[in-house]
C-alpha cells in the first residue's frame, strides 16, 4: 500500500497522505475558500464533521460533495466552486 494518493485540485496535481480528507487535502493546498455564498462571500470548512455543509466541492463532476467527509483515492479530481 503506497503512503501517498494523487489527486487533482483544480486541475493541479497533489500527493497527499492516504487517508486524507478531501477538506484537509485542500487546506494542504492553501485552498482558503471552496466556493462562494449566494452574495459572493468565499466559504470554506468551519465544522470538519459533515454539519455545516460550508465544505461543498466538485468531486469528479459531482457537485456539493462534502469534502470533509470525503477520502482522497488516487486520481480523485476535487473542483472547489469559486
């Protein structure tokens, strides 16, 4: 088992831990904020545990993932909505 999974964060490629949580896997990246309020206001993780819902992604084209409770796998592509 590889200690290490690659995935892809608005089109650039990271390596990050396996077992990592996509909202980590972005924080890793410097991503401050995964999409945008209905007034424009950036967002991004606030709870870690799935309550919130402020950590919504594109997970391969599936919109409104939520990225802390998602595990990062080799090839994963993570769009953040800003």
């Amino acid at each position: 088992m590889d200690d290490f999974v690659s995935v892809t964060v608005d089109g650039e490629p990271l390596a990050v831990p396996a077992f990592t949580t996509v909202a980590a896997a972005l924080a890793m990246r410097g991503v401050s904020a995964t999409r945008r309020s209905v007034i424009g206001e950036p967002r991004a993780a606030l709870c870690g545990m799935g309550v919130c819902h402020e950590c919504r992604v594109k997970v391969d084209g599936r919109a409104h993932v939520l990225g802390c409770q998602t595990l990062c796998r080799d090839g994963l592509s993570i769009e953040t909505m800003r």
